[in-house]
C-alpha cells in the first residue's frame, strides 16, 4: 500500500440472504482516481461503505492511515433543505475552521463550480444538476484526504452527467486527493479513473 492509499484484505461480507464478497482484495493507490466498475448489486456500495466504516466486515483487514479522514458523495445530493447553499458547504467545516476561514473556503468552492450567485439560494430554487454541484462542492470543500463517490451522476442526463464529471476532474487536478468513484458506465470508469478495478 502507498502512503495514503487503501489496502482490504481477504474481505468477506454477507448479507443474511446473499455473499457479496469472498476473500476480496484490493489496494487502492494515493493521489490517483481509483474506479470500481460494475453491475448494479454486485457490492460496490457496499464496498465504499466497508471502507467508510458503516459497515464492518465479517472478515479481513483495511489498512488506511489512522489520520485519514473520508469525505462521501452520494447518489443522491442530500443537502439539507431548510439551509442555503453556503451554510450548507459552511456547516461540515465547522469543526475545522473559523468563521472567517469557513466563508472563504465556501466562496472559493462556489465559485469553482460557477455558483457564486446562488449562494444565499435553498436547494429547492435549485435544478437537480446545480445541487449536485453543491454536493461536489460540498465534498472537495470538507478538509479530507479521501473522498469516496457513490455513483453521484447515475440520476443526470447525458449532458449534465458529462458536464459534472469534467468538473469534478478539474476539482480533483488542483489536489490530487485519493478519489474512490463508483460506477456502472464503462465510459464513465475510462474518462474518470487512473486505475479502474472491474466487480
């Protein structure tokens, strides 16, 4: 294992009615973008949820550095919907920053992904493809050395899902975080991954 990246070992997992993985292994690389690639239900939500530590293995070992910590984009954008788009960025650096250090980090993530306008907008003012934006943004902002992503474009259309997905390759150049993506587009895994790892 690199530095910063991420080794599972002889995972096994079950749920009551189905094995999902069976002495599975993977090393995810450091400041790269790793993709997993795969059909729907063949475990690579419950793979990034194992390496979260939402779910614990029955089985095998996950070595990451101790002072990793995980920023997760969903599906789905879950913002909360009685905030506005800049405390909903501001809120998840409250343990990190001042208040002055919050709003520039806040301003300076609406601005990379061209919402600067909308930032004292609620996510219902906002189209489905802006609040992913947010969400993307929301991920970069939170001070992680890894982020992993659930298949965060699934729901787009195809040009949204284009757009979004070259904004999150420029996002991701200005750091080099070690970037976990799930997906079942083939197209997807090869635009997006440096290395791409098939379920």
């Amino acid at each position: 294992m690199t530095p910063g990246g991420i080794l599972l070992e002889d995972i096994y997992f079950s749920y009551p009615n189905q094995n999902i993985f069976r002495d599975f292994n993977i090393d995810i690389p450091a400041s790269k973008v790793s993709v997993i690639l795969g059909p729907s239900g063949c475990g690579k939500t419950t793979l990034l949820n194992i390496i979260h530590g939402i779910i614990t293995p029955q089985r095998g070992v996950i070595t990451k550095e101790n002072n990793n910590t995980i920023s997760y984009l969903f599906q789905e954008p879950r913002l909360l919907p009685w905030k506005t788009v800049s405390y909903n960025i501001e809120l998840i650096l409250k343990n990190f920053y001042e208040q002055k250090q919050r709003k520039q980090i806040t301003n300076h993530y609406l601005e990379l992904i061209g919402l600067s306008e909308f930032a004292d907008y609620y996510p219902a003012e906002l189209s489905g493809g802006m609040r992913q934006r947010v969400a993307i943004a929301r991920a970069f902002a939170y001070p992680a050395e890894i982020i992993l992503m659930d298949e965060p474009f699934q729901a787009l259309d195809p040009g949204l899902k284009l757009n979004l997905t070259k904004l999150f390759s420029s996002l991701w150049i200005k750091d080099n975080r070690t970037a976990l993506f799930v997906t079942h587009d083939t197209a997807e895994a090869v635009f997006l991954g440096d290395e791409i790892f098939v379920l």
